[in-house]
C-alpha cells in the first residue's frame, strides 16, 4: 500500500518538475532531491528508518525541500530529529528500567515505510496543493498535520517513561502506559511542547498574520494528539483490528495504530484548514 503512495507522489512530484515548476522551483526540487537523500541514509545508518523506508523518506523530503519552502523543510527536520531522539531516549530509560516486555516489544524496530507515510500523507499533500495555489491556509493545514504528528509522538515517547498516573481518555479508567488512548499529565505537557515547537516555525514565514496562524497550528495540533488518543481509546474498545497488508514490518496492532496517526493527522489538519478560511 504504502508503495503505491510512493509512485503517486513520485508522479506528482515528475510532473510539477517537467510542467509547473519554472527554473527556481526546479532548483529547488533537484537540491531538495540531493538532501533527502543524504538525510534518508543518515537515519537508515543511524537506525532509524528501514532501508526500504528510505525511497518514502526521499520522496517525501523532496516534495517538503522542493516544493514547500525552507520554513517547512526545518519544521520537519525538527520533528524528525527530536523524535528519533526521544524515541532512543525512551528505549534506553525504559531497558535501564528492566522493562523485559518492553524489549521483546516491537518497539525497538526501525520505522518503515508505512509510518512515513502515517505521519507524512497530509503533510506532503497540503504542500503539494500550497505549492499549486498559494493560499496561506494551505500552509497552514501542512504545519498542523505535521504538528499534530510531533505532538503524539512526543506524549507517547516522553510519556510511557515514568509516567505516573495513566487513565483511559474517554472513561477516565486508570490503564498500562503506552496503552492506545492512554494520558498521562508527563505525556499531555510533552504533547502541548510538540505542538509549540512547531507552531514556533511559521513565524519564519512570509505570512501576513503570524500569530494568529501560530495559534491556530498550536491548538490544533494539539487537539490533533488528543484527537489520535480518543480514535485508539474507541479502536481498542471495540476490538477493531485491520488486517495489516503482507510486507507490513508489525503487526495488526501496530497497522491499526498508524491507520490513526494518518486519521487523526488529517482530521486535525482540515479542521485548521476550514478555520483559517473562515478567519482570515
């Protein structure tokens, strides 16, 4: 599945190449091309990614680098970075715990394809829509997918290490941490910082109301990782797995869970996208 995401974006990125783009864009999609690279490789050889991750990372980079400007092209970075570092971070707080169901857990698997594209399907498609319009919102809907993307990470990663209390987000009943639709208040402050982090990138923009598109980012960034809990709490209770397709690298549990990154992503994404229309 997430292959033939990597051929469509791939086609799309060729032909706003070859007939949209003028000689500056072109510039910037061959430079944009060149640093995915060198970044997807850097975290394949730093574990981070599979190596078959690397064609949805260079892909994906290309469309950020090229296509959507040097403010979107740093956010994302940040977002990478950070989180592979928080998610090594977590690894080795939680192995210096003595966690042994945490290290026979998937969790210590690189990142594949599909969770590229989990976390950068409505980021690299509001870009592209950015790119051949130019409306502001656009922009915007890109900066809160992407976001909301930090923002869960960070709460799962920051918020599953010493945790304390764990409740359940829809009944309030007290669960495992690192279960889906689990919060904690570590994990809640870490998501709201993820948010901020982000947000803080569209004043390096050209916009003509940055803080009130920084406000829009943050909120709904946030509310996206809320969103991503309250979708896995509902998941969980209704027993609902889908099958995960037969190259995935986990398992059904694990397809589920980036079904509701991509879900939760996007919804947060649009809601922004209709309030700053209706707003500015």
């Amino acid at each position: 599945m997430y292959r033939i995401l990597n051929y469509i974006f791939s086609f799309i990125l060729i032909y706003l190449f070859i007939l949209e783009g003028n000689i500056e864009d072109h510039l910037h999609i061959f430079l944009g091309f060149l640093l995915s690279i060198l970044v997807a490789y850097i975290a394949f050889f730093g574990n981070w990614i599979s190596l078959d991750a690397t064609k949805a990372v260079v892909i994906f980079g290309s469309i950020i680098f090229g296509l959507g400007g040097w403010s979107l092209a740093l956010a994302v970075l940040a977002f990478f970075i950070t989180s592979n570092l928080l998610t090594r971070w977590n690894r080795v707080q939680r192995e210096a715990n003595t966690d042994k169901k945490f290290r026979k857990s998937g969790n210590s698997k690189r990142r594949d394809g599909y969770q590229i594209w989990a976390n950068g399907f409505w980021i690299a498609l509001f870009c592209i829509l950015w790119f051949l319009s130019g409306s502001g919102a656009l922009m915007a809907a890109a900066f809160t997918a992407l976001a909301a993307a930090t923002a869960d990470t960070w709460a799962t990663e920051v918020g599953t290490v010493k945790p304390g209390k764990t409740v359940k987000i829809n009944t309030f009943q007290p669960v495992r941490p690192g279960s889906d639709g689990g919060v904690s208040l570590k994990g809640t402050i870490a998501s709201a910082l993820g948010a901020l982090l982000i947000a803080g990138f569209v004043f390096t923009t050209d916009t003509t109301f940055p803080l009130l598109l920084f406000m829009i980012v943050f909120i709904f960034g946030f509310i996206g990782s809320v969103i991503d809990s309250y979708l896995g709490a509902l998941i969980t209770d209704n027993k609902i797995r889908l099958k995960a397709p037969s190259d995935f690298s986990g398992n059904s549990l694990m397809f589920s869970n980036s079904f509701v990154n991509w879900a939760s992503t996007g919804t947060s994404a649009l809601i922004a996208l209709i309030i700053t229309n209706l707003i500015i």
